[in-house]
C-alpha cells in the first residue's frame, strides 16, 4: 500500500476583470462531469488515424482523450510526448483527439514537419472549446458512452491518467478521512467535475472590512484553500505547523515548537488591506498577526542536526524546456509528487515526516534547491543540498513493481543523485512562549 504526498501550489492573481471571457471567448454553458459530451466542431482535418474520417457518432464507443493546445507549433516537446502516449495506448479501446487554433501561416508548414498523432482538429474560432466551457486549455475525457469523466487542469494527459479512465478508477469526489482508505486502495484519481475558471476579482475575497489587522479563527471546513491578490490573502483549514510553512517559508523540520501548542487544530487566516503591498510586506503582517494571536516569539538559530546531504558527482537529470510550458495557457499551477509507502489512514495533509528509504516515486520539475525543500517536507530530517548544480531540471523516478534495490540506489542509478545521512548545521526557526 502506498500514500502519495500531492504538494499543490496555487496562486490567484487577480489583476483585472475577466467576467466570462475565457481563451476561447465568451462562454454560455459549462457542461459537467455525467453530462454528454457535447460535438467536436472544426474547420479542418490535420491527421487522422489511417484513412478514418470523423463522424460525431465517433465521442462514442471508446474512452476519449480530449487534448486542446493553440500554439501547437511553439510547442514541440509536447507534441513528442502526446505521439509517444498516442503510441504507448495503441490497440486499446481510446482514442486522442488534439485541437489547435493556431494561425495557419504559422501551424500549417509546422505540422507538415511535424506529424501529430491522432486526431488533429483545427478551430480556430475556438467554438470546441467554448461548447466544453472552456476558459483555459484544459484535457477533457469522455467515457465510451459519451458521457463526460472529468475534466484535468493542463493540456496534455499523462500515462497514469489515460490507465485510470480505461480501468474505470475516475472519480470527481476528493476524498474525506472516512473514504481516504478506499481512495488509496482502489487506486482512485479525482478531475474536476465542471472546467477549471479563470479568476475572478473578489472570487475568493475574504468578507472582512480593510484593516491592518489579521483575522485568525477556527476553521470550520477539512479543507485547505489559499487564495490572494495583491491587497488580501487568505489561508483556511492550516494548522499552525502548515501556517508557520506556509508565511515563514520553512518546513516543519526546520522548526521548534512549545509542545503545549494545539498542532492539530486548524485555523483560517485572512488579511484584507486597504490598499495594495508586495507579498514580502503582507508576509511581514501574517507573521507578526501569528505572533501575536499564538503569543510567540520567534528568532533563528544555527544548531548542529541529523541531515540529508544530497550532492550529485554524475547528474542525469534533464533540463527543463523553456518551451514545455511556453503558450499554454498556464493556470499557475504547479504539483509536486512524492510517492511513499505508508498508512492509508493518514490523510494527505498530515503525514508525519517519514525515512528518506520509504519513498518511491518523484515527479517534479524545477531547481535542486527546490527539490530538497519539498522533500525535506516530507522526510524526518532537515536536506542540505551541496550539488552545486543550477537550471531547472526534472526529477521523475519511477519504480516499477519488481524493482531491486531502495529508494537512494534507483535515484543515484537512474537520476545520478547520491543522499546521505550526516550531521550538519542548520538555521532552525525557535518560536518560545512570551
């Protein structure tokens, strides 16, 4: 049995109205999850599977994946990832349908270089999308009764995703600490039920009148939101650890608590200011309101600790493509993956810190830097990185089920990274009563 640690971080920046205009335009319906799909609406056909023409008795029959990307030729390294998972589900009951709304003086000599596999829609009017209730380029899927599964927060699927719809382990009901057991067990993963929205102003705005002063109470809700612009921020369902995380940028491990703190109550915190600061001085506010409400003092201090030490002698890991993520419509949001064996009884936010050897599977794409401060949210002791390595770069590990060795030997093997154990300094961050 495993438990996977799901890292989510969201940003709403909320510069300006948007109302219902979405990427696609204006949008009328938003169709939801059980709903039927409604028909694909295009001027031309790019490629199609063999001699096949399209028929919309064709969303019927087979598991379809819905995949909309406009700037189709900005974005080759896509491109080679959607014909590899194309390639990897052939023969099975699924089909790939790409839409693209790209300009054709630029799209059409790009695709004749570059074959997409598939269904290759163009729209540029961008009706499809605006009849899936599009406002950003999303991944919808369609079961083989037409019937909408759910809807997926990037442009592109990945393997896992396309496995779990044609195993009939979709699901748009995030799980609760009464169904995480199940969740776990039957290998469950949660889409959106209705397309994901583009923010609003004043969409997550917490009530309160403009003021200086932070508002703590206890949470009434399971459920962690966070949400900001550039006069309020809001942060709800936190405990203090996951507070303290979150405005002093430190994980747990970093920090030192009175013992007598409720670590497991949950809090929501909200700032709504009068007038516009920078997030530097809103943290300054949400940590001297946290302070105060806990009544804490807080200083740093070096301490000699038990510490990972991850140092790289022969890196493998790729870089990050400029281009992966260029003209996609990005919503802002990023997810990092740690995979590890564990109780199915704890719930994602609560996991205790775990032995580095526990952990399975990394997905992840950014700095080294960043790669040790998520995992050292994750393991029991503080991650020192001495690689000495800049860029960004992705970690993905996987470990197939008749995998020999633990989980530091595949990652030097396949990553080149090496992580020891060791005793180093470390700042640590001491709160102590008043």
């Amino acid at each position: 049995m495993s438990v996977r640690s799901l890292l989510t971080l969201l940003t709403f920046a909320v510069p300006g109205a948007v109302g219902q205009i979405g990427f696609y335009g204006s949008i009328t319906t938003y169709p939801k999850a059980g709903d039927a799909a409604p028909n694909i609406t295009f001027t031309n056909m790019l490629n199609a599977p063999g001699s096949a023409s399209w028929s919309d008795s064709d969303l019927s029959g087979q598991l379809t994946v819905l995949a909309f990307l406009p700037n189709t030729s900005q974005n080759l390294e896509p491109v080679t990832l959607w014909n590899k998972l194309v390639e990897q589900f052939a023969g099975s009951p699924v089909q790939f349908v790409w839409i693209t709304g790209e300009k054709e003086s630029t799209l059409l000599p790009w695709v004749a270089q570059h074959r997409i596999k598939g269904w290759v829609f163009y729209d540029p009017d961008g009706r499809t999308g605006r009849s899936y209730g599009l406002e950003q380029p999303t991944t919808v899927l369609i079961g083989s009764d037409r019937r909408i599964l759910g809807f997926y927060q990037s442009p592109l699927p990945d393997e896992g995703l396309v496995h779990a719809a044609l195993e009939g382990r979709i699901t748009t009901v995030h799980p609760d600490k009464a169904t995480l057991k199940a969740f776990l067990e039957n290998r469950q993963v949660v889409l959106d039920a209705e397309s994901p929205r583009m923010p609003r102003p004043n969409d997550h705005r917490p009530s309160f009148p403009p003021s200086y002063t932070l508002h703590v109470a206890p949470s009434q809700s399971e459920s962690r939101a966070n949400s900001s612009s550039n006069d309020y921020r809001s942060l709800q369902g936190y405990t203090l650890k996951e507070l303290i995380t979150e405005i002093f940028n430190v994980n747990s491990i970093r920090m030192d608590l009175p013992p007598a703190l409720d670590l497991d109550k949950r809090f929501d915190v909200a700032l709504v200011l009068p007038e516009s600061e920078d997030r530097e001085q809103m943290n300054r506010r949400f940590q001297q309101g946290l302070l105060d409400y806990f009544h804490l003092t807080a200083s740093r201090e070096t301490r000699s600790v038990d510490v990972y030490v991850v140092t790289a002698p022969h890196p493998k890991l790729p870089a990050v493509s400029p281009s992966l993520h260029s003209g996609m419509g990005s919503s802002g949001a990023s997810s990092v993956f740690f995979e590890m064996e564990g109780s199915p009884d704890e719930t994602f936010a609560t996991l205790r810190p775990v032995s580095i050897n526990t952990l399975k599977n990394i997905d992840m794409d950014g700095t080294v830097d960043k790669f040790c401060h998520t995992l050292e949210g994750v393991v029991d002791r503080p991650v020192v990185n001495e690689t000495n390595l800049h860029g960004k770069f992705q970690f993905q590990l996987q470990t197939p089920s008749d995998a020999k060795g633990g989980f530091l030997e595949r990652l030097s093997d396949q990553l080149g990274i090496v992580i020891l154990p060791s005793q180093g300094v470390v700042e640590m961050l001491v709160f102590r009563p008043r």
